[in-house]
C-alpha cells in the first residue's frame, strides 16, 4: 500500500477473548497479524486461563497485548477489549476461530463506501477441529432487518466489522446472554443504523462437538426465544420455531429410540424419519415464507419490512410486472401501526415508486405492511413440480433512498 494513503487508513482493532481454548489460539493469532492491512491493534483478553494460552501468546508478545485475569465469561471479556481498544473499527475473533486473508481490508473499503452504515459483514465457511473447511456458511444473505429481528441470524459473526462509536450509543453486549449475545447486539445496531453486506470470504467459525454455537440444547432456544420476543415484541415470532423445532426434533427422536427398541426397532426409525421430515418441513416453509418476500424477488399478497428511524428519508420500491404476468395491473397498500399510510397503483413493466413513511414515525424503527390486491399461482411446471405460492409482483428492492 501507498505510504501515504496508509497514514490516512483508520486503525483497527481486534479483540479475542479466551478462556483455555490453547490449542487453537495460535491458528487464530496467526490469522489476524497476517492480514495485509497496515494499522490495526489486538488484543488478546484472556479469563486467566490454565492450560498453555500463556506460552502460546508469549510467542507473539511484541505484536499485540495480552490481558489474563479473572472475568464474567466471553461478553465481559469482549466488552473489556472493546473500552480498551484505540481503533476507529473494531470486531471480535474468537479464541477458536479465523480470519481469512483479506478480511480487514475487506471491512474497511466496504465501510468507507458506505459511511452511513454501522457494521459490516461477508461470507465465510465452516472449518473442523484440524482447521480444514467443511462447508459454506450457508445463511449469509444480503441484510434484511425484518428477517434478522423476526427470523434468524444469517450473519456470521466472525466476519463482522463495527464502527467503534455505535457502542456509546445502542450500548455493549448484553453480558446476561451466553448463546446470541452477537445476535442480540445485531439487532440493536440494526434497528438504528444500516448494517452492509460485502461478497468477500471473510471468515470461518471452527465446528467442534463442545463449540458453544452447536451445543446448548433447551437452554439456548429458550435465549434465543427471549431475544426474539424482546425485538419483536411478538409472542410466537417466527425464529422460535427455525431454532427450536430442530432441537425438539433431537429430544422427540431420542425419546423414540429409548422407548421403542428391540422388535420394535423398525417402528421406531420409521417413526425418527416422520418426526424430521415434519419438523425440517415446518422449519423451511418458515424461513422461506413468513415475510412473504421470497428469494427470487417475488412478494406475497401480504408482506412485511422493518427499518430504522425514518428521519425524514424517502423510500423507494423498485416493483414489476412482468410481460406474461397473468395481472395486468397491481395495487399495493403501505401500513404502519396498523394504519394505511400510502397506495399505488402500477401495470406491466418495471418502477421506482418512492413512499415517504409517516411524519410519527420519523424518530423510531419502523415496520412496514405491504399488501397486494391481486395474485396468481404459477402454472405446474414440465417436470411435474408444483409452485404452490401466491405471488403479486416482483419486488426488486425496498430501501431507503440514498
């Protein structure tokens, strides 16, 4: 890099907090002091661990500080670095867990492309207790705040980059939770800010039997359940369902096989497979549908989306009909609160329909009812498949403009 330009780069800081995670340490430190950035500060924020993470680190002493003492758990430790940290961005790498190269300049360019946004994150992998890549990170989508407070957490957290001023105002983790403590604060950040995704291979959680994110059983659904509630202020959000029906699955399907053995063997697996097929297919159709705004940029007759404050900014719908729509025209109805604030009305072809939310609105997150007054089902298709959805129009995007 230009000498130059790197005098003007912002610093960086990287926290880890550690607790007896020595044999993997030294993969994490490595993957951050090998970035190919210029100014970045870390530190190691240890719960005064007892196997070999103080040999390992010494290793590394004159290329980051090392804190080791007593603390409250992995929240405490991160919100310890955090008010320690000097950078202008930081982010927090578990002590389990990897940087790929590239990662912090990634964060940094997204985050100067967008200087209203708080946060950052991209796409990452699964990595073994070895370190070799096991598979994709398959959630990663483009952010959508409705679905992160109501759904599920589709952001890796080891890929997550903030800028450091958003903790005086939306607050630290929260140090009450174990198990979505990064989800949680996601949320709080979204709820106030934009948060940007960046296409780049950023980072990769390590899955291992006592990892905490694949562990936790009842107690971390019933966390998580409460994360859910307290954003959406819904008593069944749809997210308490995708996280806990699969663990459900688990103890239903255990129950199974302890009471029905023996002769009844084959019973019992016939049955295992029934309890799965239901619950992965209640768990689908739920992350696939309950926005009614499907992948393929198709909505629903009824839709809904959640932005922060207004502040007096527009919003834009990028719609269509297309040409072989069975519609010829569409109208859509705006809500807020529960009253309608906005119609339009549109025929084939594409459009940028801007829609100025609610003067009482401007000073709060808001959520926003879409509502269609017409929609066909797709025909069955050559092979036999059926799309069973009800589909009003194309939604391309719906922001706010910049």
């Amino acid at each position: 890099m230009d000498s130059t330009r790197d005098a003007e780069l912002p610093l960086v800081s990287i926290v880890t907090p550690s607790f007896n995670q020595g044999r993997f340490i030294a993969a994490t430190i490595e993957s951050v002091l090998s970035q190919d950035y210029p100014k970045l500060e870390y530190l190691i924020v240890d719960g005064a661990s007892t196997d070999e993470t103080a040999e390992v680190v010494g290793r590394y002493a004159d290329r980051l500080t090392f804190v080791s003492e007593p603390d409250r758990g992995q929240s405490d430790a991160i919100n310890k670095g955090f008010r320690m940290a000097r950078g202008e961005i930081v982010a927090w790498l578990n002590s389990d867990d990897i940087f790929l190269p590239g990662a912090v300049r990634a964060a940094v360019d997204a985050l100067h492309a967008r200087p209203d946004a708080a946060a950052v994150y991209g796409e990452g992998y699964q990595i073994d207790e070895r370190g070799e890549r096991i598979s994709r990170f398959a959630a990663t989508q483009e952010f959508n705040l409705w679905r992160l407070l109501n759904l599920n957490d589709f952001i890796l957290q080891q890929t997550v980059f903030f800028r450091r001023f958003i903790f005086d105002e939306v607050g630290y983790l929260d140090e009450n939770l174990h198990y979505g403590l990064d989800w949680e604060l996601l949320m709080r950040i979204g709820l106030q800010y934009p948060i940007v995704f960046t296409p780049h291979d950023m980072g990769a959680i390590r899955e291992y039997a006592s990892a905490k994110s694949f562990s936790g059983g009842t107690k971390r659904v019933r966390e998580l359940t409460a994360i859910l509630r307290r954003h959406t202020r819904k008593v069944f959000p749809p997210g308490m369902f995708v996280y806990g029906l699969p663990t459900y699955e688990g103890i239903i399907n255990a129950g199974i096989g302890r009471f029905l053995r023996g002769p009844l063997e084959p019973v019992g697996r016939r049955a295992q497979r029934v309890v799965t097929r239901l619950m992965h297919g209640i768990v689908g159709s739920l992350v696939r549908s309950s926005q009614g705004w499907y992948s393929d940029l198709w909505a629903a007759p009824r839709a809904e989306f959640t932005f922060p404050p207004p502040r007096g900014r527009v919003l834009a719908l990028e719609v269509a009909l297309p040409p072989w729509s069975p519609m010829a025209r569409q109208t859509i109805e705006l809500s807020a609160g529960g009253r309608v604030f906005a119609r339009e009305a549109f025929g084939k072809g594409e459009f940028t329909i801007p829609v100025m939310p609610p003067r009482t609105t401007w000073k709060d997150p808001l959520t926003i009812v879409v509502r269609a007054s017409a929609h066909f089902r797709p025909p069955t298709s050559r092979d036999g498949s059926e799309d069973r959805r009800k589909l009003s129009f194309l939604l391309r995007s719906f922001e706010y403009e910049t």
